[in-house]
C-alpha cells in the first residue's frame, strides 16, 4: 500500500495567518473517511487518541489508527513496571478493490487482511529500538524488518501466524495473530466492510475486543 501520512507535516494556516491547531487537522482526517473506524471495546477504560491517517495516490483516505493506553516512546524504556509501555493501537483499512485513480491516470492498489496486517507490523517496527543499537544501524534494521513485515503479511497462512478468536461488536471473528520480542500483530476483517489490525505491547492480545466507534469527532 503506497499511502502518505495527514499527521506529521507542516501546520497549514487558516484565513487569519493563524496555524490550524494539530488536533484540528488530525480529527479532519478521520472525518473524511467513507468508512467505519474501529478501536476498543469498552471493556477497555484507559486513554484513547487519534495518531493518523494514511492517504491514497489521489487523496482518498484508506487507513487509519486510534492508540489506546500509554503513549508508545520509540525506545523499550516505557511507563510499566517492567520497563514496557502498555498499549496497543488499532489500525482500521478500507476494504478497497482494484480500482482506477480519480484522475484516470493509474490503478490504485487493493487493501485486504494482508494490508492491515502489514501496517500493524510496521506500526510496531516504528516504535521499537533494539537494545543496544545505535541510530546508524537501526535504519538499516528499520528497512529489513519493514520488508519482513511485508514478508510475513503476504503470508497469512504461514507457519509464523496462529488464529485467534475475538469478539468484534460482540461477534467472535477469527484473527490472524502473531508475536515477536518486540510486542504482537493480529489483523482480521469485520462484517462493516473494513480491515483490522491491531499492535502492541505490555497488553495481552488474547483480552481484547474490538468495536466500531460511534463518533469519531469525540477523539479530538
């Protein structure tokens, strides 16, 4: 999936020369998606936040993630008592077919199971840093991992994926699921026409459910 960020680039300025405030531009994102975003059930009490979203080659909106819990540092000290942040972050993908660009100049790729289990492994891989790794060699690390994470995601059916049954709006749903030292990845499907993934850390997997999230617009 060849998608750009909405979050992280330079605040654009509204009519008065004033910068559009940060949160402002993220919740903006999500609202422009055609699609249902998904995060954790209530089962789940902690922090929720918006992070970002991910565009297509003609501006559509195709992805996105809702973080729940600590807020992840890219290094393993964390907040827990054993030295690991907790949390874990939903990754919601438009179940998109093969389809022509707006502009009918190309063909924008299909997003499946595959897509979100990629952009969850990534996801991890972007908050990670092995011990003991200076910034050199972790962008070589970083460009290794990703294409594994590719690798792997290509590969639902593969040795290194176990399925893992939870509920999502209360319906149990298979996932595709697997761990690392670095934390977990799962991905599956929902009966709203999108795509789940979901990452990691200091939070078990096996206690989480999923559900759609009735306004968006409360994350802000």
């Amino acid at each position: 999936m060849e998608t750009t960020s909405r979050v992280g680039a330079q605040a654009p300025a509204a009519e008065d020369g004033q910068p559009v405030h940060s949160a402002r531009r993220t919740i903006d994102g999500y609202l422009l998606a055609p699609f249902p975003w998904y995060g954790l059930d209530e089962a789940f009490t902690g922090p929720r936040r918006l992070m970002q979203v991910g565009t297509a080659a003609d501006g559509a909106v195709e992805h996105g993630s809702i973080g729940h819990g600590d807020e992840p540092s890219i290094k393993h000290e964390g907040s827990g008592e054993d030295g690991k942040e907790r949390f874990a972050v939903v990754v919601t993908v438009a179940a998109n077919p093969v389809r022509r660009s707006a502009d009918g100049t190309g063909v924008l790729e299909a997003t499946s199971v595959s897509s979100a289990a990629w952009l969850a492994g990534v996801g991890l891989l972007t908050v990670t840093w092995p011990g003991q790794m200076d910034h050199t060699l972790r962008d070589d690390w970083l460009d290794q991992q990703t294409e594994t994470a590719w690798v792997l995601a290509d590969d639902l059916a593969g040795p290194d994926w176990s399925t893992l049954s939870l509920p999502v709006d209360g319906v149990p749903t298979p996932f595709h699921y697997r761990e690392s030292e670095f934390g977990w990845v799962l991905a599956g499907s929902t009966p709203e026409g999108v795509h789940v993934g979901a990452y990691g850390r200091g939070m078990s997997a096996y206690g989480l459910g999923f559900a759609m999230i009735k306004d968006i617009a409360a994350y802000a």
